[in-house]
C-alpha cells in the first residue's frame, strides 16, 4: 500500500525511459484492451499516441490519475492528454515533474 501511495512502484519505468520507449513526462499508456475499447467510444482517443508515453503526465497533476471507474474519467484523462501535446514546452514538463513530485510527498487520493 505504502508503494502505491508513494509510487515507488513507478520508479522501473525508468529503465523504459533510458531504453528510449517512454518520456518521463507523456500520456500515460494504457492496457492494449483499453486503446481498442477507448478508441471506439472517445473522439480523438489515438491523438495520444503521436508522441511517447510518459511515467507521468498532465491528466495524472490534475485529477486523472487511477482507475478510471466510468466513461467521463477516461474522457477527462484523454483531453489532458491532448491538451498537454498541444501545449508541450520544457517549463510544462518541469512544472508537471514538480506537481508529481508534491503529490507523491503529500499523497494522492486517486493513487491505487
């Protein structure tokens, strides 16, 4: 439980990253089953895939990260995807490595 709430479990990622298949910062990936699930019922759903998955993300800051237990959080989660690549810079990705970070030290409700 500790692990999850603290997200030490994220921390393997890493090696993902250094392999050059994962950003630290992205739309994070989702189970094969939910991108063919997903891409059927949201508009835009694939737009996320134009750029690489990260270990954390824009939707995870601002209140979609977890399980997403009806339709409108993965909605919600999509469009903070999309709105993070179409507003991509550096200071967003230092902003959203600091939000992360604060959440993980202050603990995240949404965190399994």
């Amino acid at each position: 439980n500790i692990m999850r709430k603290t997200s030490i479990d994220e921390l393997p990622q890493f090696i993902n990253v250094l392999m050059g298949d994962m950003s630290v910062v992205g739309p994070r990936p989702h189970m094969l089953k939910h991108t063919e699930e997903y891409s059927k019922l949201i508009n835009k759903y694939m737009v996320r895939h134009l750029v690489k998955p990260g270990i954390t993300g824009w939707s995870q800051v601002t209140g979609y990260r977890g399980e997403t237990k009806e339709l409108k959080d993965m909605e919600g989660r999509i469009r903070g995807d999309i709105w993070y690549i179409e507003h991509w810079s550096f200071w967003l990705d230092l902003y959203i490595i600091y939000k992360t970070v604060a959440n993980a030290v202050h603990g995240e409700k949404n965190a399994y």
